[in-house]
C-alpha cells in the first residue's frame, strides 16, 4: 500500500472546473532551487482565469498544486460587468477563492470605490475587508474609516474606529457607521456627531438618508441650530417638507429669546412656522427676572407672514391651562397668545392672581410687555379681589367690564364700567388696621394704586353707598352677590401647573346668551307683522 504524506493527506481533490487557469504568459519557467521551487515563474502580460473571473499582472508565482497564485504589478481582477479591483500586489487562493489585495488597492462595484492598502476580498461571501483604513466613495458621499467591510451582493457597508461621512451637506463623526449603498441611508451607533451648515447633531444611535437629509434620531440626541436646540428621546427630520417631531421628553429651547418648551410629543414645520406640543406640555419663559411656566393638555403655534418683516406667531392653549410666575398666577381653559400685540386672551372661567389680588370674568385680555404683564382687560362678569387682612376681610369690585393697568409688575390703576359694586376697607396709617368698611354702588369707578399697592384714592362721577364701622358691619354686606375666592384653584409653584384643579360646580361664571340681532327683511309691508 502507497505511503500518503500528511501534506497530501490535508489537501483536497479540486475539480476541473474548480481549477485556477493559466491563459497566457509571455515567459514561464521553475526555479527548483530557489526559495519557491513548486511555483511556476511568470512573467509579461499575465492572465488566469478562475470561475468566471479574470486576472492579469506583470508578473506571478503559480501554485497549480494549491489552486493559488501571488500577482505582482499592475494587479487587475474583473468579475462581471460590475466589479474590478487593482493593486501592487494580490495573493489569491482558489480553493478559498479568497484575494489579498495590497498597496494602493481600487475595489469599484457598480458606482462605489473603496479605497485601502490592505484588503482581503472574499468571493463565496461577497464581502470585501479592509483594516489598514480605507475610503468609500459613493457619488458626492466619501466615508473614512480604520476598518471596515463592504458585500458586493447586498451593497451594505460597515465602518469601524475614527469613522467620518463627508458629503456637501453635511459632516459625520462617529464609532460605527451602517451604510446601505443602495438607498443612501446611513446608521451611526455610539456617540456620533452630525454637522451641516446650520446645525449640529449629537446623537448615539441614529438614521439618516444622504440623498434626501431625512434623519431619525434615538437615544437621546440633540440638534443644535444657531441659538436653538431640541432633544429628544427620539427626533425625526425631513428637510424637503420641513417637518420634524419629537417624543420623550423633548427639550426645546431658544436661547435668544430666552424661552423654552418640553413636551413628550413635538411636531413643527419650519418652513410654515405650525408646530404642536402634547403630553404634559410646559412652555418657560426667563427673559424676565422671575420665570413664568405654562402648562396646557396642547400647545399648537401658527405663524403668520413667515420670513417676512411683518412675521408674528399666535400660540394657542388648551385645555386645563395653568400659569405660575412669583408675581403671577393664571388658570383657564384655553388661551391664545399673539406677538402682533403682545396679547395673550383667556376664555371660560379664567382666573389670575398677582400677590394677594384675584382678577377673574367671562374673558381676560392680557398686555404683556416684556412678558410682563402691563395690562388686564376683563370682559363679562368682571371681579377682582384683594384679601386686606388674615381675617377674611376683602376689598371687592364687581362690574361689567374691567380694566387694570400694572408697573413693574404691581397693579397702579383699575376702571370699573357698568353695573359697579364695590366694598372697600380703609387701613389706618399707623398700625394698618382696619378702619370701616365702606359699600358703593355706581356706572363707572377709577381706583389709584400707590406702589406698594395701598389705595390712594377712588374717583366715580356719582355713588350710592354705605359706610359701617368695623363692629357694624351687617352680615349680608361683607360680601358681593358674585364673591368668590379661589385660593385653593391658585398654582402653588412651577410644579402645580399640571395638577388641575377646576372650579366647584356652584361657583362657576353664570352663563349669559349674547343678543341676536332682529331679523331684517326687504320690501316689508307697512304694517306688517315681522
């Protein structure tokens, strides 16, 4: 029996087919006493051929007992119409159908490049690796990496360590980059930096289409843009329409403006200025020294004359509004703010307080300068109250329509129109006591503020009225019919604006239906019934 060499007994049988191929070389010859004795020496013009594809270089050694080769200069691999590759230099194994690729390697595949030193090029598995670094050019997309590896069937790329996607648009900096090839969208995972012309995004683990700058963005990331930035659990960006959102926990703040709002779920359109806010919405304002909060079920922003001189924007708030500032609290179903005029409109049982005063009526105009308040402007059901002492005595004004005017803050002027009710209570200079309580009724009254808020005086063009000793007061007059205290509705601190707590049901407004016009008709008869 033939004795089997163990270097004979680990090799496998390669059919025919399987074979490398040597088509043409302008010198062969062996060198069986130098360091490659089973090699054939080629050289010139050089070409094999191995399962479809083609090789040529100008110079090799063949190993046709390994099925391999090693190619030197002007290395040229070709399978199909699809894919090339040149190099210095290449090692190809047939049995594996693996290529080494070396220096100054070119693998192109369809409309990619990728660029290395060093690249290994795996024909059963498709898959081309580099670890040297290397660049994938993709059209106007160039992406850098230490390592990576591209499939030349599934067109997906990977990038490994100091990864970086150069495009006009934009920059991108990242660990490890997934680039599909065939739809120009781009996966970054672990802490990525994204920078356009306008913006920076930070972000962990995000997706984002090269072609048409859509963006999907989680993990907690961040854009910057200008004097603006918004995070987010997860941001999603589409240039073209302009639309973005946002959920968890989104942060949206503009530093210029001094402003911000949070939200669980954000949408706006930058190119029509709408946007809307849900989900434990909350709007801070700290242009001003103290901050203001405001809390609405939903926040929703219009924009009017948009990139234009006369541009304005109206916010809208509803339902369950609450507003907390140290000199100012509000409440009401829904509101709508306008930077036109600075007014900001309250509707359905509105309430606001400043220090120890309590404003309220069927709706509330409030002139803000500055976002301070500069006037209130009450329609319907107008009453304000202001608590004098810790004795629940309160200095009441009740009427039609009421207007209050405030400096700094302080309220400085108060006009009553119409159906006027008032019960005041004098305080005596010395030791601020209560004096009298004095009861008034009339058609218009004007009340002066002092700046520590103490009335200095009241004018009205004609009064009925009461004054009672403190002692005296009868128990039917210490209130008016509409009297109604809401301390325990008032927001405590920034925190309980989301604590809704609405008014009881027998203290709510008294409804009153607007007049209808009468009908008018043409040609009507003298006389006629209408």
């Amino acid at each position: 029996m033939a004795q089997v060499l163990p270097a004979q007994r680990n090799k496998k049988k390669t059919q025919k087919k399987d074979r490398v191929e040597l088509l043409h070389a302008d010198e062969l010859r062996y060198d069986l006493y130098g360091p490659n004795p089973e090699a054939q020496i080629l050289k010139g013009h050089v070409s094999f051929r191995h399962q479809g594809a083609r090789l040529t270089c100008d110079s090799a050694y063949f190993y046709e007992a390994d099925n391999s080769m090693q190619a030197f200069g002007h290395v040229r691999f070709r399978q199909g119409d699809t894919l090339s590759l040149t190099a210095d230099r290449a090692d190809y194994d047939g049995q594996e159908q693996v290529m080494r690729a070396r220096k100054n390697v070119v693998l192109k595949h369809r409309r990619q490049i990728l660029r290395t030193d060093s690249l290994d090029y795996d024909r059963l598995y498709k898959n081309a690796y580099f670890f040297e670094g290397g660049t994938l050019i993709d059209g106007k997309d160039r992406l850098v990496s230490d390592w990576g590896e591209y499939n030349t069937e599934t067109r997906q790329a990977v990038f490994y360590y100091n990864v970086k996607l150069k495009s006009p648009e934009r920059v991108v900096t990242t660990d490890t980059l997934h680039y599909d090839t065939k739809k120009s969208i781009a996966h970054v995972l672990g802490p990525s930096k994204i920078t356009t012309k306008s913006s920076v995004v930070e972000t962990k683990d995000a997706f984002f289409h090269t072609k048409s700058d859509q963006a999907q963005l989680y993990g907690r990331s961040t854009i910057v843009d200008g004097e603006k930035t918004i995070t987010g659990d997860s941001l999603f960006y589409d240039s073209r329409t302009g639309d973005s959102h946002g959920n968890g926990n989104v942060v949206f703040v503009d530093k210029k403006n001094r402003n911000s709002l949070m939200a669980n779920y954000l949408q706006y359109n930058e190119k029509t200025g709408q946007g809307v806010a849900t989900d434990s919405a909350l709007v801070i304002d700290y242009s001003q020294k103290d901050t203001l909060y405001m809390h609405g079920d939903t926040l929703k922003l219009f924009t009017f004359h948009i990139d234009t001189d006369s541009m304005y924007r109206k916010v809208h708030a509803y339902h369950k509004v609450r507003v907390y500032r140290k000199d100012l609290q509000a409440v009401c179903d829904s509101l709508v703010f306008s930077t036109e005029d600075s007014c900001m409109t309250m509707y359905q049982d509105p309430i606001i307080w400043n220090n120890n005063r309590q404003l309220l009526g069927e709706q509330i105009h409030l002139y803000m300068n500055d976002s301070t308040i500069r006037e209130a402007h009450v329609i319907g059901q107008a009453l304000s109250i202001e608590q004098a002492d810790q004795k629940d005595h309160y200095n009441q004004l009740s009427s039609k329509e009421m207007h209050a005017y405030f400096t700094d803050g302080n309220i400085r002027r108060t006009i009553a129109v119409s159906n006027v009710l008032s019960v005041f209570y004098p305080v005596d200079d010395k030791d601020s006591s209560l004096v009298m309580m004095n009861y008034l009724e009339t058609d218009t009254m004007k009340m002066y503020f002092a700046d520590h808020r103490q009335l200095e005086k009241i004018w009205t063009p004609k009064a009925v009225g009461t004054s009672y000793p403190m002692s005296q007061i009868p128990a039917n007059k210490e209130r008016l019919p509409d009297f109604a205290w809401f301390a325990d509705i008032r927001p405590k601190d920034k925190d309980d604006v989301f604590r809704w707590r609405g008014k009881e049901g027998g203290n709510k407004l008294k409804y009153v239906p607007r007049q209808q016009a009468p009908l008018q008709r043409l040609n009507r008869k003298k006389g006629a019934t209408p």
